[in-house]
C-alpha cells in the first residue's frame, strides 16, 4: 500500500506567544468582520475584507505553520454571508488545541544513546 504523500510545509514550534498571538488576530479579524458587516458585504469594501482574510491566512501561516484546518477558513472566507462565522478563530481554535510544543529533549548529551537514522519509505 501506497503512503500518501503530504508536502512537507515548515511548521514552528507552536509556543504559547505564537499561540496567542494566532488566537488574538484570529478573534479580532472575526469580530472586525461580523461587527462590520455592513461596510464588508458585497459593495466598496469587499476588498477590504478580501485583503483582511488574506492578511490574516499569512500570518496563521507564519505563526502556526500549515494547517488542515486553515482551508475551510479560505473557502468560507471567500463566500458572501458564509464568512458571518468565526471560522478563524474556530480553525485556530482547532490547529492549537493541543497547546504549545513540548520543548524538544536532546537525547545525544546522554552517554550511550545513538541517534537513530531515519530511512526513507518509498
């Protein structure tokens, strides 16, 4: 049986900086957008709107790195009347729930462990 092959985006160590930070923009996009519908349907400022939504894809990007959970929030972003819902702060919500990364325990300081070397599957 064949593995699928995922593309191997960078993904930064998920701290509790960068998870609020994700989770701050996140929440202040989605309040921005709801609580400025008016000016963001389907007129002069849905550009505004796309450009926010863009904005805020780099930046949960950058800060988390690639997530499943982050495509639904462009699709849904990109409809009229669908982006009503807090659907980056539900993904951010999702991409961070298990929290920050465990710092990394450098196991080649210890005296008798080998790293072990990785083969590739194909």
């Amino acid at each position: 049986m064949d593995m699928i092959n995922v593309p191997n985006f960078h993904s930064p160590k998920h701290t509790r900086l960068r998870i609020f930070a994700a989770r701050a923009i996140a929440m202040t996009a989605d309040a921005i957008q709801i609580a400025l519908l008016p000016f963001f349907a389907e007129g002069a400022a849905s550009p505004v709107n796309d450009v926010l939504d863009v904005l805020v894809a780099v930046a949960m990007f950058w800060l988390l790195g690639f997530n499943w959970a982050f495509l639904p929030s462009i699709v849904a972003e990109m409809i009229p009347f669908v982006d009503l819902a807090p659907t980056w702060t539900i993904a951010v919500f999702f991409a961070t729930r298990k929290g920050a990364t465990p710092a990394v325990q450098d196991n080649f300081s210890q005296p008798g462990v080998k790293p072990v070397e990785s083969k590739v599957v194909g």
